[in-house]
C-alpha cells in the first residue's frame, strides 16, 4: 500500500490522507480521507482529482496529479487555492512507461489492417470461390404422365463437358414420373472432388431432391412436362479453409497489442506463449497455422521485446 499525506494550513490543521491499495502502482483501489471522513473510494480504472470542502476552511482543497522528473512520475498534488501543500511521507511511485511513437504507429496500423481485413475478406472470398468453383450445369426435362399413360421418350438438353478436374453428371436423362405413384431417381457424378453440393431447381409439386443421397423422390401431383435445373459443384476449392487458419493468429495479435498499446509486459509474454501453443498444435495437425502468420507473430513479439524495458508490469492506469 502507499500512503500519501498532508495537512491543512493553521487553524483547520486537518490531516488528508490518499491511499493507494495495489501492488504498488496508480492500478489499484484508492481512498481518501479527510480528518476522520471518507472523503472518497475508487476503483482501479478510477482517478484521483476531486474537489475538498474543509469545514471551517472557505478556501476549497483540490486533489490532481502531476507528472516530475525526467522518469515521468506521477505525484498526488493538493492545492490549496494557487498554493501546494507540503507532502510529509509519501511513497514515490513506480515511473509511468511512456509510450513511444513508434508504438503508437505500429499499434495503430495494425488495427486498421486488421479493420480492413474484416470488412474486405468476405468479399473476396466469394470472388475467389466464384474464380475457383468447379461444377457442372444441367438441364433435363422430366415427363409427367397421367396415371393411365405409359411412359414416353424424353426431351435432353445438349449439354457441354467439362475439364477433368470438373464434376459431371453422367445422367443423360430422367426417368418419367407417373401421377400418383412413387418416384425415385438417383444422380450419378464422375470426376470432381467430393463432397459435391448440389443446387436443384424446377421439380414439379410433391417431389424434392435429396441433396444427401443425390436423388429426387415424391409422388407428382400434376402431369406435365417440367424443366429441371441441376448443378452440382465440386469441394476443389473453398476460400473458407484458407482463411480460417487466419483466425487464431487474428485474435491473439488483437490481444496483446493492447498490452503494447499500455506499455505492458504481459503483452509480449502472453504473445510468446500463444505463438508456442500455436507451433505445438500445428507440429501435432490440431490445427494447422500458416507459417506466413508464424512469422508475423514472431516479428511482433520481437518488436515487444525491444521495448521490454520501457514497458512496466506495475504502472497501472495513470490518473
């Protein structure tokens, strides 16, 4: 605890004690008291200027903090009008780091890259994803009879084949349906990578496509001929696994700027520690982090370490 106390001038002679409840910083809990009064306690975000009415006292006491020496120490100061009372046994306090510039732009340029990134990956990922897609476009007509008809031939759009690393379906047709009977007809794909997502359009009432066993069920309502619009799409791309590795890297960095951005160590300690983890989990195939965002981690905590000595553990929040 550190104790910091005064007196006020004759005839009042009132002792003002500011305490400060922590591990030797400005963060920590703090009172005042004047005379026998609890004048005031705070929190440790909370700062220490206030207002002192003494009674008997018309001039107003006033408590704020000011900064001495070339260290860049914060004292409490109490002023009484233009006049500095005396402190009798105060305890210095631990030097405030002062924030460099460079910190501040190095801080700063991050996180607005890192806004950047929010805001501009999706987009990109769907551009990628439409670069990248491979997939296969097909458009069958499927006969409906009535109940009373057998079924006829079927009418095919010409359909264009894709490069081998394209998924193709190797339906050349559809089945007829009959009116109030059950249905069932199962695509087949060759080539491609799997799992393949499939995209079905234009069915008639009463049937659905089954995206998990690629196959169209029901029983149709209406006769008719119907237009049915299928796609599948192929896994041999997906901007989302290139992106997610991102993730975590993303947010540790977020992190411990902000013990950089106070001049904190535990920003650079936390920040090796995350990058050790990170190097285990990808060693072991948990979850595998690209080395570009090793290296970049690493630059950041050697950047932290330069100022290692200028960042302080115990100066707190100043007030």
């Amino acid at each position: 605890m550190i104790e910091f106390r005064w007196t006020t001038p004759a005839p009042t002679s009132t002792p003002v004690v500011l305490r400060l409840q922590g591990r030797g910083g400005w963060y920590a809990r703090k009172t005042l008291t004047v005379g026998n009064t609890l004048a005031f306690q705070r929190g440790r975000l909370e700062g220490i200027e206030a207002r002192i009415n003494v009674p008997g006292d018309p001039e107003p006491l006033i408590l704020t903090t000011t900064c001495r020496g070339a260290e860049g120490r914060w004292h409490p100061s109490l002023l009484r009008g233009n006049q500095e009372l005396q402190e009798e046994n105060g305890t210095i306090p631990p030097a405030v780091a002062v924030r460099p510039p460079m910190v501040s732009r190095v801080v700063g340029i991050t996180y607005l890259l890192m806004l950047m990134s929010v805001v501009a990956v999706p987009s990109i990922a769907t551009i990628l994803d439409a670069l990248y897609l491979r997939y296969d476009d097909r458009r069958m007509i499927l006969h409906v009879l009535p109940a009373d008809e057998q079924p006829g031939e079927l009418t095919i759009v010409p359909h264009e084949p894709h490069d081998e690393q394209s998924p193709t379906i190797a339906d050349q047709s559809l089945s007829p349906a009959v009116t109030g009977q059950s249905y069932h007809h199962t695509l087949s794909v060759n080539g491609g990578q799997q799992p393949y997502h499939w995209q079905v359009s234009g069915l008639p009432a009463g049937m659905k496509f089954d995206p998990e066993n690629a196959s169209i069920d029901g029983i149709a309502e209406e006769p008719g001929e119907f237009q049915v619009k299928l796609r599948v799409t192929g896994a041999s791309h997906s901007s989302a696994a290139v992106i997610s590795p991102w993730t975590v890297p993303f947010v540790v960095a977020g992190v411990c700027m902000l013990g950089y951005w106070n001049m904190r160590r535990w920003g650079v300690v936390v920040w090796i520690a995350a990058l050790l983890l990170q190097g285990i989990a990808t060693v072991a195939g948990v979850l595998p982090i690209p080395a570009t965002a090793i290296v970049l981690q690493l630059a950041g905590c050697l950047f932290g370490l330069y100022y290692w000595k200028k960042m302080s553990d115990s100066s707190g929040v100043t007030s």
